[in-house]
C-alpha cells in the first residue's frame, strides 16, 4: 500500500499531494494510539476495592483513550466520505478507572446514581468533563479539516450530543442536555427550555429541524411535528 500510495503522491498536484499526507499521518496516529490500547492489555488495572465486571472489555487504564480513538476513526469516515451517517455509543459504563492518576470511587453508571454523595459527584464531574473534553477534540479535527470546496468538514456536518437521563439520580428523563454542533446552525447559545409552557417545543421537534437541515422533507418525529428552525437560524 506504502509503495501504491508512493507512486500516486509522485502524479498529484501539491495540494492533493497534503491531503494524502493528512490521510497518513491520521491513519498512523490512529494506529499507534491503538498499539497503546494493546500494550496497556497486560498492565495491571487500578484496584477500586471490589471485582472489575468481567463483560467490559475496554482496557481500563486506557479509558478515555479509547473513546478518543473512536473520535478519531469517525473523523476519518467522514473525511474520506466513507460514510455520512455515524453513532456513537459511550461505553464502559461500569468500568472503573484512572483520572490523572486517580482511581474513580465507581464505574459511570454507578456515580450518576450519586444520591447527593459529594465524592461521587466529583468523581462523576471528572468523568464528564474528561468526556467533553474528547468530544471538543473531535469538534476540533473535524473544524481543521476541510471539503474540496476550502469548506470545513464540520460545517458540512450536524452532531448531535444527547443523553437518556436529565437527572440519573433520580431516573429522570426530563429536561434532558443536548448538545448540537456543526451543520452551519447559528451557534454559541445557551437555550433554556421552560418544559411546563403551553408550548413548550419537544426533543422530536429538534430532530425535525436536524433532518431538515440534512434536506430530508420530514414534518413529524414520533409525537413531535413542528421544528426548532426559528432558534437556530
């Protein structure tokens, strides 16, 4: 492949000659970040006190790494039009693991049922700020790359961030945070939506106006069957 890709670098024009480079160094990045998951396998997992779940599979010392790399593996899809529709999973939800050094007192799933217990809360705030901070890499690789047309890959894009639980202590699925980006939506705000107003828009009439923008003719989603356009233009 080395020698094909050679020969095809020797034929390009200078700019398609560094998109190729950008193509290869992503694609070794990717690779040695996975021979890290690999050579971390046999490394002793941080002791929290109590049996690590035997089904979870991700290597524990490398948790955050491993999504990371599946931010990396979506950047490149949709760099290389390998795809155009994509979801991720955040898995490991009841793996317990290291923060800069520090053992978490639980997996995830256990620390979102915090019951006001303040360590687990900092624990829990730890989690997701760490989580965050992988999904604004991918937002960033996504803003450095660009289209044929000089265009960024994430303004060709619309992602969408969500969760099943507004309150995980509680089991509460309302006033649920979501997060959306890219798409070339008006961005940069905060919205507050009152859930006990007459007309309070619904979860389903953001995903009508994602469709749309994706330029689907979709007027209804589920119970949902207006949209959200006049709070992202």
């Amino acid at each position: 492949v080395l020698d094909d890709a050679k020969r095809l670098q020797a034929n390009l024009p200078q700019r398609d000659k560094d998109k190729l480079d950008e193509f290869f160094d992503s694609f070794r990045s990717v690779e040695n970040k996975m021979g890290r998951q690999l050579a971390a396998l046999d490394q002793p997992a941080p002791d929290p006190g109590y049996k690590l779940p035997s089904y979870d599979p991700i290597t524990p010392n490398l948790q955050m790494e491993a999504g990371t790399i599946m931010y990396d593996l979506m950047t490149l899809a949709l760099d290389t039009d390998s795809t155009r529709v994509m979801s991720l999973f955040l898995d490991g939800l009841g793996q317990v693991f290291a923060i800069d050094g520090a053992v978490l007192k639980a997996g995830y799933h256990a620390l979102s049922h915090h019951g006001n217990d303040p360590e687990m809360i900092r624990d829990l705030i730890a989690i997701e700020r760490a989580h965050m901070a992988c999904f604004a890499g991918f937002l960033r690789q996504l803003s450095e790359k660009k289209n044929p047309d000089g265009k960024s890959l994430l303004d060709d894009t619309v992602i969408l961030l969500g969760t099943g639980m507004g309150d995980a202590s509680r089991h509460s699925n309302a006033n649920l945070p979501t997060l959306v980006a890219g798409g070339g939506f008006s961005h940069g705000q905060h919205i507050a939506i009152d859930s006990k107003a007459k007309d309070a828009p619904l979860l389903g009439d953001l995903y009508i106006t994602l469709k749309q923008r994706l330029g689907m003719e979709s007027g209804n989603f589920s119970n949902a069957s207006r949209n959200m356009n006049q709070l992202f233009s």
